[in-house]
C-alpha cells in the first residue's frame, strides 16, 4: 500500500505543474501576438516610408539623401546591412552605433586601439567581452572601406 502522505504531495505537485502549465501557455499566446504585431508594425512602416520617399522624389528635383541601411533577416531577427564606401555613399547610410564609431576613429586623429574605442563609447573595456563585439565592428567597417586595419591591429580612418 503506498503511503497517503506521498499520494498527497504527487497530487499537490501535478497541480503546481498544471498551473505552471497554464501561466506558460498564457506568456506564450502573449508573446505570439506581440510578434504578430511588430510584424505589422514593420509593414506598416516599410509602407508609409516609400509613400514619403515617392512624395520626396516628386515634389523635389533635388537628388535624395542616401538611402537608409537595407535591412535583411539573419535567424529570424531584422539587421541593418553596412555598405560598402563609395561615392554615392555617405556615412548617413550607416546605422547609428556605426556612425559613431566612425566619428571616434576620425577624431583620434592617428591609429587608435578597439579599446580607446571602447572607452570613448562607455564600455566595460576591461572585460574582454565587452570588446569582442567592438572589434567586429570596426573589421567590419575595414572591410567595407569605412576604415583601414593596420597590421598591428589598430584602426585609421579613410580620407
């Protein structure tokens, strides 16, 4: 005969998991929908920026600014896409943390570290992870023309 005390606690246990059960399902459906929103709040936004660029283009002859970052899927999650440098590419083009890590370099005035970088921008630079990140960046930035990698792995800024 099994013991009525371990009856009770497999019994209190089953009802604390089907409530846990219940609260995670609930969290789920809110997540599904907020998902489902942002999705339409993309659309909607990607829609209401090309009417503003065609009414842009319309009402005035003057060629437009650079166009923003294409935006691309990487698992799942919009990026921004760095363009190459060319001369119908400004820095506008790049996004934000980008543009400031551009102006950084450019204001260094010589070679500067990923971690005067990294100290300019407030981060954490003694925890090497905190720098990690910094440092594709600024490849990233060298490799599309925006800087130029030094052997010693310092970076300058292009002129």
């Amino acid at each position: 005969m099994v013991d009525p005390e371990v009856r009770e606690r497999i019994a209190a246990r089953r009802a604390e998991l089907n409530g846990l059960e219940e609260q995670l399902v609930k969290r789920l459906d809110q997540v599904r929908a907020e998902r489902n929103e942002l999705a339409v709040a993309e659309r909607v936004l990607a829609r209401v920026s090309e009417q503003i660029a065609g009414e842009r283009a319309a009402s005035a002859p003057a060629p437009a600014p650079a166009p923003a970052p294409a935006p691309a899927r990487v698992a799942g999650r919009a990026v921004l896409l760095v363009p190459h440098r060319g001369d119908s590419v400004d820095k506008t083009a790049l996004p934000g943390d980008y543009r400031r890590i551009l102006v950084i370099v450019r204001a260094a005035g010589g070679p500067v570290q990923v971690r005067a970088v990294g100290e300019e921008l407030g981060l954490q630079v003694e925890v090497r992870g905190k720098l990690e990140p910094l440092r594709a960046k600024l490849v990233k930035l060298a490799d599309r023309g925006w800087l130029h990698k030094r052997g010693d792995g310092k970076f300058t800024a292009r002129l």
